[in-house]
C-alpha cells in the first residue's frame, strides 16, 4: 500500500471509530427512553410537521420496512401518530405528538450540552476546518 491508501484507510478507521463512539455516548445520554436513530427521525418528523414512511426512508437512506418498525415503536410509546391524508385515503403521514415533542425538546437540550462539551477543545477556526473538509467529500 501507498502513503495515501494508508492514510484514507486510517481515516475510515476513524471515522467509524467517531461515529460509534458518537452513537455509543448519545444512546447512554438518552438512557432507556429512545434510541439516538429514533431520536434524529423523530426530530425530522418535529421539523417537518408530518411525512410520509417513504421519505423517511429516502432521507435517511434506510429501507421502508425498518421506517416501519421503528415507528409502530414510536407509535406504541405514543411519540408518534399515524395519520391518513385526507386528499389521498391510501397515504399515511406521521405525525409527532405531544409526549413526542416534550421528548425531542429534553434530549435535544440533553444533547447540545453534551456536544458543547465534546467539542469544547476545539478552537472556532478546527470547527470551521472541520466543516469545509466535511463539505469536500459530501
């Protein structure tokens, strides 16, 4: 191997070792309430007011029926409803209730504070690094 096949495979190292230590520390911030994926669809749900499973799946690029698995889970916990679209009868929008949106507020505040922490050594112009190097390879 090159220098730089060397190099781009310690960086996907690291990149899952971020990630798994990012996902690791959230589901613990988050206790047993709610997975952090559960967390971030139910967030998009709160931003977007009600979507469809289907764009779910899109934005996240995970497959319809786990879309579904995860929300007959959040629909059982009463985060989320299910709503017929009143134009289409076959469309079923999700929409988050309130319990789900006092949820999506407190983890929310939860996890600002524990990225303000996490990233506290990093100076403003790492960050902004951080996020042009990021944008060169999205």
């Amino acid at each position: 191997m090159n220098n730089r096949q060397l190099l781009i495979a310690d960086l996907e190292k690291s990149f899952r070792k971020v990630f798994r230590m990012f996902r690791r520390e959230l589901n613990d911030l988050f206790q047993d309430q709610i997975t952090s994926m559960e967390f971030t669809y139910l967030k998009f749900i709160m931003e977007k007011k009600q979507v469809m499973t289907s764009m779910l799946s899109q934005e996240f690029n995970v497959s319809t029926s786990h879309i579904t698995a995860v929300t007959d889970r959040l629909v059982q916990r009463e985060l989320v409803t299910r709503k017929r679209a009143e134009d289409d009868r076959r469309v079923i929008n999700l929409c988050i209730t309130e319990k789900g949106g006092t949820l999506v507020q407190m983890l929310e505040k939860r996890k600002h504070t524990y990225m303000k922490n996490k990233f506290q050594n990093l100076s403003d112009e790492e960050i902004e690094k951080l996020l042009q190097l990021f944008s060169k390879i999205t």
